[in-house]
C-alpha cells in the first residue's frame, strides 16, 4: 500500500456516464447462461463454476488486463473493474475467477521478458490459468514479513519449505504465484527485505512436495491450505530480484482493492434490486411494504452508499491508470464499498424477512457471500490503520 500523503493532487481525467457499455453487454449475455439456481446448485455442492469460468475465458475477459503483444486485450484496469461489477451485478460471482486479473500485474510488471513470452499467450488464449496466490500463512496472517515458508538456493533450483492458509482456487490453477522468504528476517536490515516471489506450475508441483487441501468454510470460495515440503522450483520461475518480492505484490494490492471494490458494488447493485423489488411487490395491511420507512429507509441508504463507493472507486481505477498515486483511494473504496454491499444485504434479507432465509430466494446465498468483503483481502480494520497513520498522519497503531 502506497504512503501518498502530503503529495500534490494530480489532474487526472474520469468519466461519469456509463462506460464500457459493450462490456457490461457481454457480461450480461453470459451471465444469462448461469442463473441464481447454478449458483445455487454449485453452493449445496460446494463446487467449483467450471462452466461458467470457461464461458468467461473463451469470451477473452479474464484476459482483460494482458498487453495485446502477448495476445491480451490490453484494456485499462477501470475495464476490468467495470468487467467484475457487471458480472455480480447479473448475479454470478466473480470472486472464482477474480485473481487472474489483479496477480497478473506482479508478472507483468516485474516478471522477465522470458517468462511473459512463455506464460502470457497461453493465460490469454484461455489454455493456462493463473488464479491463486499463495501469501497468508497459519502464524502469520496479515503480517506478512514475518512469514515462515522459506527457500534455499541449491543450484539451478530453489527448494521450498512451509505452508499457506487461505490460498483460494489453488486446486483450480496451473500457476501459481508464492511469496517466501529466501534471506532469514533476522539478517535483513528491513523486515521488508528478503522476501522472493515464484511462479509455480501447479501441475508439475502437485504430488511433488505441494499438498493442497480444500478447507469446509461460510460460503463456497474454493480455498484451501497448502504444505509445501522440498518442492523444488527452477530458479528461473523467480520473479524480479531475490530478496525484493514484498514490493512486488505491493504493486498489485491497489488494483486488488479496486477490482474487490468494484465486485462489491456489483454484488450490492443486484441485492438492492431484489430489495426493492420484493418491497414493491410484498403487501401487507393493504400497501406495498416499501410504503413503510422502516423498509424504506435502509434500502435508500444503502443506494447512496453504493454510489458514494463507486464514486472513490472510479477516482481510484483513473489513478491507477494514469500511473498516479492511489493506495488512499485504493483504499477507501475497498473499506466504502464492503460496507455498502452489506448494508443493501442486510436490508435485503430484512425486507424479505422469513423468505429472505429461504434458499429459493437465493438472499441468504449473497448474504453470506458478501461478509467476506470486510475480512478480506484486507480487513476493514487494517485500511483505518492505513488512513489513519499515512492519510490523517496519526501514530502508527501497530
């Protein structure tokens, strides 16, 4: 996350009418193809949307960000924001495919030309996938320097060592980015320092010293825990520089918390939606309940919270296009629009009232599905830290 406090606003150029309008179509056309009972489907199974993840990736989306050199579209990142809202606003779930987008930036940007020649067209053409990112770890959480999963030099290979907890999609991938510590923390001047990003095939790795378990959680987002023992990546699949991958994945967390903000207003657009619509249709004591403030209310606030968060998230996304500063807006629009989803939930399910805990209804379903959003990728708790300490200039919390 960016410290960008004290630096002088930059002029930046944003647009308020809708964009990406074709875009939005598309999505629309697929999601079509995969309603609320495919979902629903998918959760009482606890599978993972193949079909649809297919669909998305035959249609050249999940794609999106790639340069068209490597046989991308090259769009900007507000595209891909705009490309993840749509696809929850019309009721599918973005977060099985999300990942690809916003890790690819550490391969675009610090990944040798060698290696983007050789991964970039395949993920593109739809034959390779990159959708998970090995990072959390059991003792560590969300400090991440002090991560325990090492790895030794030994010739033309490193050999790895540890385990990762939360690594989402990691039995649905072929690649997989993993942060490790390649200098011990106490030989580092930074605590920052020493940490090395890989790009680890999956499906050479699997069986040969990577062990990736699904864990049972609240809702069906395919995560898993991996222990990894002797596995030996080529030196090769290291990333940049050894020692400097803690600013590598920095430079994706902005558009992660973009691309994540922007999945929570769309999952919030299509749960007030039902909310009003159910408040519209629902009579009782002669009047549609929507006639009551108490029904109202909470749904009209949830409205401007919602616009509000895609106000900062749009700012964000023409930061980070324009290659300005974004961490504050990043985010802000994180922290505002994880808040709004669950308020239009929460007044959703509350409208629906006994029918909002019924499955056929597919409410309940979302609810849960969008409590995440303040618990990760980045907890609400940690983006006060940030805006208080880098934005408000307060002393450092923790």
């Amino acid at each position: 996350m960016e410290c960008d406090a004290h630096l002088p606003e930059a002029p930046i150029q944003m647009t308020f009418q809708e964009d990406f309008q074709e875009l939005r179509q598309a999505i629309a056309q697929i999601a079509a193809d995969f309603p609320p009972r495919y979902w629903q489907d998918l959760d009482e199974r606890d599978a993972y949307p193949e079909a649809f993840v297919e669909a998305l990736t035959k249609s050249g989306f999940l794609g999106a960000l790639i340069p068209e050199v490597y046989g991308g579209a090259g769009l900007p990142l507000r595209a891909a924001a705009v490309i993840l809202e749509a696809i929850n606003a019309n009721g599918c779930t973005a977060s099985p495919a999300h990942a690809q987008m916003y890790i690819m930036g550490t391969l675009l940007r610090h990944g040798s030309e060698e290696q983007k020649r050789r991964y970039l067209p395949d993920i593109a053409a739809g034959k390779l996938r990159l959708q998970a990112f090995g990072v959390t770890e059991p003792g560590s959480g969300s400090d991440t320097t002090q991560l325990r999963t090492k790895a030794v030099r030994q010739g033309e290979h490193y050999v790895i060592n540890g385990q990762k907890i939360w690594t989402s999609r990691a039995l649905y991938t072929d690649l997989m980015l993993l942060l490790v510590r390649t200098t011990p923390l106490d030989l580092v001047a930074k605590k920052t320092d020493g940490l090395s990003v890989f790009l680890v095939d999956v499906r050479e790795a699997k069986d040969n010293g990577l062990d990736i378990r699904p864990i049972k959680a609240l809702l069906n987002h395919h995560t898993t825990e991996i222990f990894i023992d002797n596995l030996k990546v080529p030196a090769a699949n290291l990333i940049g520089e050894e020692g400097k991958g803690f600013r590598y994945i920095l430079d994706g967390m902005n558009a992660e918390r973009i691309l994540v903000a922007s999945e929570c207003i769309g999952d919030g657009r299509w749960l007030l939606q039902r909310g009003v619509a159910y408040a519209n249709e629902r009579h009782v004591f002669g009047r549609p309940i929507g006639a009551n403030q108490g029904v109202q209310f909470p749904l009209a606030r949830a409205y401007a919270q919602l616009e509000a968060a895609d106000m900062i998230a749009r700012r964000a996304a023409a930061l980070f296009d324009a290659g300005q500063p974004c961490g504050k807006d990043a985010n802000m629009a994180k922290l505002l629009a994880s808040e709004a989803t669950w308020a239009a939930a929460d007044a959703t399910l509350q409208t629906h009232g006994g029918f909002g805990y019924a499955r056929e209804y597919h409410i309940e379903r979302k609810w849960r599905e969008v409590r995440i959003y303040q618990t990760a990728p980045i907890s609400t708790n940690l983006i006060l830290a940030y805006i208080g300490e880098h934005v408000l200039g307060l002393p450092r919390s923790y």
